[in-house]
C-alpha cells in the first residue's frame, strides 16, 4: 500500500529496518521512536492526571499509548481490508453494489487520514514535552 | 475507536436507505422488463422491511438500522387493468422509476456530504 | 462482466425481446399481400409470446430473489384461418373468384407496434436512470 509507506517514511524506522507490510511493526516502530522511558513518564502523567486522552484508551498502565496506537492501527487495516474485498467483489462480478465499493473506499480513506493526524499530534507533543524539560 | 466515526444514525440510515434505492431500481427494472408478458405480478420492496426501517429510524438506533436485510416481494396491493393478468402499469412505473433516482441521488449526497464533514474535522480542509 | 448497472439483466432482455417482436410486426405488414408464401398457401400472421425467467444468478437469500427477466418463448403462426376477398381480376383467384388473402389486420399490427416501442422507450429510460445512479455513486469519494 503506497500510503501505508508514505507514514513509514515520517516514522524513524528502527535500526533493524521494518517489515514492509506489517502494519504491528509501524505501530511497535512508532512508539519505538519516542523512548521507553520518556514513554512510561508520559503514560504515568496520563494515569495522574483528571484530562482524558480521546477514544477508547484502555486501563492507564504502563504502555496505554502503545495499546491507543495499535489499537487504532488494527482498526484502520481492518477497514482497509473491507475496502479491498469491496473493490475485489465489484470487480469479479460478486453480488457488491458500486455505492458500496465506492463508500467503503471513502470510509478507510478517512480513517487512514485520522490514524495519521493522530499520528502527528502524538509527535507534535512529544516534541513539545521534549522541549520543555530543560 | 475508528468505529466510533461511522455510527451516527443518520448517516447509517442514509446509507441502508441507499441499498433499498438499488434495490428498488432492480425491482422496477424486472416490472419495465415484463410489461408485456402475460401474468406477470409487479415486484417492489417488501413493506413489512419498510416499516421496520421507518421504526429503526425514528427510534435512532444504529446498530438496529445497520441489521435490516431489505428483499423484494410481490406487490399484493397492484390490481390489473388488462386481461392477461399482468399487474404493471406503464405511466405508474415510470413515475416510480424518476422519484426512485431522485432518492437514489439524495441519499448519495448525504452519505458524501457526512464523509466530506468528516475528512474536514479531522484534517481542517477539504 | 462488472455490475456497474443496477438491474442490467432484466432491462437488457427486455430490450432484446421487444426488438424481435418490431422485427415480427415488420415481417407481417411486409407480408400483408402475400397470396402464395414458399408453402403455396397465403401468408400466415405470426405473433410473439413472452415469457418471464427468473434471472439466472440468484441464490434464494440474495435481497434481488425474485427480480424476473423477460424472453420470447416462441414465434407462434397465427391459427386464424385466411380472409376470403373476392377479386375475380387476381391471378391467385379461384374458381368462385375468391382471393384467400392473409389473416393480417393492419390496424392490429399498428396498435401492437405502438405498444412494443412504447416499452422500448421504457426500458431504455430504466438504463438512463441506472447510469444516472452509477454516475452520481463514482462522485462519493470526490474532494473538491
């Protein structure tokens, strides 16, 4: 998937370079970049503090932004999946409406696009947190 | 959590609304077909999924809307105004044919419309 | 083949039958003077008899179950027996100066071609509109 490279190529892909379709490794690969124990300091300011993270985070311990990540990673290849048999039923024939196909497209273009945007805010304030701590 | 974007009634109404649209056109579609073959009994969509989908969407449920299978049945209610028995009435079906791609077409814009809202709130343009 | 057209079998069968039915109506009005057809006899009308078929690729738990199309079952002649015209001048006529002329009655031919292109031009309207839908889908997706 030409998009899924394009977010692999703004994530600093570990020493041991990534697994080209495993989307597990771009999320395991993206909290990889931020380090463990900046990562641990984050999670425990979460679990600390009134604020929610958006969506669905589970029990703040230890790794809850690794778990958000892979979470939504998981989502977002399941709809690119639904998308993918969408397109491949319409073409072969198979009992799949084009309104269908073509929707189903849509839908795992915007959750792509939300996974990215997550994606940079995520960045954008781990940065920030970094460039607070002096 | 990508889920939780795609579950407002409405745009899952809109969405089940616009396969009982196809539906619907196939329904016509086979009725325009045998206008001329004798017996034939008009088709459309079942009213019995009907009235569960106006409940489901009144009642706002998602999940409930997203489970109605729409299917096709013989329209009990189209008497024949010929000998032969055919029950399809050329004017009528016609009239059926027109407001069913208007609705068809509505329902696209709204599906689109909820998708384009969408891309906008979460990347701030187009 | 892509289904990109809600409905396509039907329509396209419909099409196909109400063409071959012109094609009869045509071969009659050509035909109506005919005294002496290959078999010897005045020519004998033909007609055209539909018959609905459920559409081929259906399993019974599809939503479309039950959307029919349309096929000529056969072109069938005309039972009816000759029209006897007395015209005692015309080479065909026999001894009582009758003319066994054929059983076609153009009024009919006219109303049933007006019929038959009339559901021509419906079934031609339901592939507009199903194109119009095809149409308006491929524009989901389109940013503007």
């Amino acid at each position: 998937m030409d998009a899924l490279s394009a977010l692999k190529m703004v994530t600093t892909p570990p020493a041991g370079g990534l697994s080209a379709n495993s989307m597990q490794d771009l999320a395991a690969s993206a909290t990889k970049s931020i380090p463990t124990a900046e990562l641990q300091q984050l999670s425990s300011i979460n679990s600390d503090s009134p604020l929610q993270t958006s969506g669905a985070v589970s029990a703040g311990s230890g790794a809850s932004f690794e778990n958000m990540l892979g979470g939504l990673v998981n989502d977002v290849a399941q709809k690119q999946a639904s998308a993918g048999s969408a397109v491949t039923g319409l073409l072969s024939g198979q009992n799949v409406s084009l309104h269908q196909a073509m929707i189903s497209m849509e839908e795992a273009n915007v959750s792509f696009q939300m996974m990215v945007e997550v994606r940079n805010r995520l960045l954008d304030s781990y940065q920030e947190l970094m460039r607070m701590q002096i | 959590m990508i889920d939780a974007l795609f579950t407002d009634s409405d745009y899952v109404a809109a969405k089940k609304m616009l396969d009982v649209s196809l539906l619907r056109h196939q329904a016509i579609a086979s009725n325009l077909a045998n206008v001329e073959t004798p017996n034939y009994k008009r088709l459309d969509v079942s009213p019995s999924f009907e009235a569960q989908l106006r409940q489901a969407v009144a009642g706002q449920d998602s999940a409930e809307i997203a489970s109605l299978q729409p299917a096709l049945a013989v329209d009990t209610g189209a008497i024949s105004g010929r000998s032969d028995g055919n029950t399809v009435q050329l004017e009528t079906e016609m009239l059926k044919l027109n407001q069913n791609t208007v609705e068809n077409t509505l329902e696209t814009q709204l599906v689109s419309g909820s998708l384009a809202r969408l891309r906008l709130a979460i990347t701030g343009k187009g | 083949m892509i289904n990109l057209l809600t409905g396509i079998d039907s329509t396209s069968s419909a099409l196909d039958a109400e063409r071959i039915r012109m094609d009869v109506i045509a071969e009659n009005i050509a035909n109506a003077n005919v005294t002496k057809d290959v078999d010897g006899k005045p020519y004998q009308r033909q007609e055209v008899v539909f018959e609905s078929v459920l559409r081929a690729q259906q399993d019974a738990d599809s939503p479309d179950a039950g959307s029919q199309t349309v096929q000529i079952a056969r072109v069938q002649r005309d039972s009816r027996p000759p029209r006897m015209v007395y015209n005692p001048s015309h080479p065909d006529a026999n001894k009582q100066g009758m003319v066994a002329m054929p059983n076609i009655n153009i009024h009919e031919e006219m109303v049933d071609m007006i019929a038959s292109s009339r559901s021509y031009e419906a079934n031609l309207a339901v592939v507009k509109n199903a194109r119009a839908m095809a149409m308006s889908a491929l524009s989901i997706g389109r940013h503007s």
